[in-house]
C-alpha cells in the first residue's frame, strides 16, 4: 500500500562556491543516532555518521543506510527535514568539528 510519504531528496556535497564549509559533528562509532529513511516504499533504518550545519541554517545528515533492502550499505546526505526522514533514535549530543574544539 502506497502511503504517499515521497522519498527523501538526496543533497549534494558542499562546494567551494557554496561559501563557508559547514560545521560537521559527528558522534562516537559505538553511539550513533539513527533515521528512518524512506525508500521502495519502506521505511529503512540509517545509521547517522555526520550532522552538517550550514551557513545560511541548512542542516544535513550523513546516514549509512541499505535502500533496497539487499544488505548494501550505501552512505547518503539528506537535508532535514523532509516527509521521507523520520528521527529514529537520539543520543548524546555530537562531538564538535576541530575547527570548533576548544583544544587541550
């Protein structure tokens, strides 16, 4: 049964001529947040590798996810938010860039 939920619009890297990077955070390997992706009309469990903050207040997730249900693992970026993105599971708040990091 088709819900109508549409799938999630992968975004593109950051460019040079996009302006400043954004601020990547990421979180440790062993506690990761996850998404729920919606892709072929199911609902797929991602892992979040990356959060992306944007200058002009973009944010982006780099998820590690199968989209067809094959075990394949593929890395994508989607914007947030968007019908096809659901927050799945939350944890501690990510580890700043080294361009934030306040040193030693």
């Amino acid at each position: 049964m088709d819900d109508g939920i549409p799938e999630p619009v992968e975004e593109r890297p950051w460019r040079p001529e996009d302006g400043p990077p954004p601020a990547v955070r990421t979180w440790p390997s062993a506690d990761p947040p996850a998404l729920w992706v919606r892709s072929r009309g199911r609902w797929r469990w991602a892992t979040v590798r990356a959060r992306q903050d944007w200058v002009d207040g973009r944010t982006t997730y780099q998820v590690l996810v199968d989209l067809d249900g094959s075990t394949t693992m593929v890395t994508r970026s989607y914007r947030w938010p968007q019908p096809g993105l659901r927050a799945a599971r939350r944890t501690a708040p990510p580890n700043l860039s080294p361009a934030e990091s306040p040193g030693l």
